[in-house]
C-alpha cells in the first residue's frame, strides 16, 4: 500500500519523509559539530568554574611547580636584595671612609692649622659618666688662643680640667713644647720642615692601606646578606658583579682624595 502511494505522490511523501527526520539529523549534527576538547594542561587546577587558556607564564609556573605565592615571596626577595645593593651597601661604604677621612684631616691639620687641630681634639670623659656618653672636644672646655706664629695659649673653663687638658695635648704630639704656667697652658709649635711635611704625608698615605682592608671586609659581609637573602643563583650574581664594580670605583675615588690631601700637605 505505501509503495503504491509513493508512486502516486513521490514529492509529498518525500518533502514529509525529510520533515520527519530533520530533528533527528540535527541533533546528530550538533553531536559531531562540538567545540574542540579543552585539554587539562590549559585548565587551572582547582578551577571547576569556566574553563580558559592559560598564558605562557602560567603554564610555565605550573610545570615549574610555582604557586602564586610563591612567585610573590620571590619577588619580595629580590626588592630586598636589590634594596640592600642599591642602598644600604654604599652607606656602609661611606661610612668607613668618613674614619678614614677624619684622621686624614687631622693629620694634614697637624702641618696646616695646628690651633684647629688641637680644638678639635677630642677629651676623656669625666669618672662615672655613662658609656654611652659623646666625648666633648677640647674646645668645650677650654679657649685656645694664637698668641704668636709658633705658640698657642690654652685657658681651660674649668680649673680641675688642667691636668687633663695638658696630658691630652701632650700625647697628641710628641713634637709640642708644652708647659703649664698659672692657670694657662703654653704649646710652643716647632717649626715647619720638610721631613715634617713628608711625614704627614707619608702617614696620610698610610691610611690608605687600613681603608681598603676595610673596604674588603665590608664587601665580604655585603656577599653574606646576599647570600642570607635567598635569592637564586644567577640574581645573586649579577648583584654580586654589581657590587664588585662598584666597590672598584668607590676605592679609586677615595684614594684619589686621599691623595690629593696628602699632596695639600707636601705644597703647603
């Protein structure tokens, strides 16, 4: 009977043969047309929300093993060590040369500016004054006065201060002629030679040798730090290299002005 009403109606029946699967084929369409499979590698772990294509970084923190808190604790570290390089290392630097420089200026005030020299001296601190205490200079306790080109007059404030100020200035050099008389002490300057120049400066120089001992030091406990800090290999050094050349020419600028003091007492 059907095949009788096919050869009839051959269209009708096929337009409604079609109209009948339709859903049917669509559906199988649509089962063979899918979004391509996201694989697991470009899925967050523990990410059971919508999934995405992780960036190059992530994927590479992830087969490094990183966590997000992990990569930020790296970078803390390296902001310290950077910090410690960039900052705190050439304070340390500075500070050993400012000894350096102050018994640089002492020594050269010994040939130029003898009555500087001796205010700027620095006194014992008085029995059961804390440890703590900053020592007074000798200008504090007492007024130095040039009373002719080769001598100088003491007057301390304080009577009880005359032993002490006339031991102080004594052993600060030998060379000075100094004699108490009343209430005043008496310096008397010998006069200036050239072996007295050359010695100045040679003890100058001297310090050079005690400051990049220093220096050395200082550079050594600055790779501990570094070390301490914890940063990788190849960070620690490159900041190692950094300081390096820096330490090179913090040690030839202050040499150079060493020197040039040292010359100062020689033309002088």
């Amino acid at each position: 009977m059907l095949c009788r009403i096919m050869k009839a109606h051959p269209r009708s029946i096929a337009a409604t043969t079609v109209c009948a699967l339709l859903p049917a084929l669509l559906i199988q369409r649509q089962h063979f047309v899918s979004q391509t499979q996201v694989l697991w590698k470009d899925v967050k772990r523990h990410d059971y929300g919508d999934s995405r294509r992780l960036s190059f970084d992530e994927r590479s923190d992830r087969r490094a093993g990183k966590s997000k808190d992990q990569k930020a604790a790296k970078e803390q570290l390296l902001i310290e060590a950077e910090q410690y390089a960039e900052s705190e290392f050439p304070e340390d630097l500075e500070r050993v040369y400012e000894k350096v420089q102050e018994r640089a200026s002492m020594l050269s005030l010994r040939i130029l500016n003898i009555a500087k020299c001796i205010e700027c001296l620095e006194m014992e601190l008085p029995p059961g004054a804390p440890k703590t205490a900053r020592k007074p200079l000798l200008l504090q306790v007492a007024n130095v006065v040039k009373t002719k080109p080769n001598e100088l007059e003491v007057t301390p404030t304080v009577t009880s201060m005359e032993s002490t100020l006339l031991t102080r200035i004594s052993r600060f050099d030998g060379s000075l002629l100094v004699s108490k008389e009343q209430n005043k002490i008496r310096v008397v300057v010998p006069p200036m030679t050239t072996a007295r120049r050359d010695k100045a400066a040679s003890d100058i120089r001297g310090l050079l040798v005690d400051f990049k001992q220093k220096v050395k030091v200082t550079r050594q406990g600055a790779s501990k730090v570094l070390t301490s800090i914890g940063i990788d290999d190849a960070t620690l050094r490159t900041l190692n290299d950094t300081l390096d050349s820096r330490v090179t020419e913090f040690v030839e600028d202050k040499s150079a002005e060493i020197e040039n003091v040292a010359a100062e007492v020689v033309s002088m």
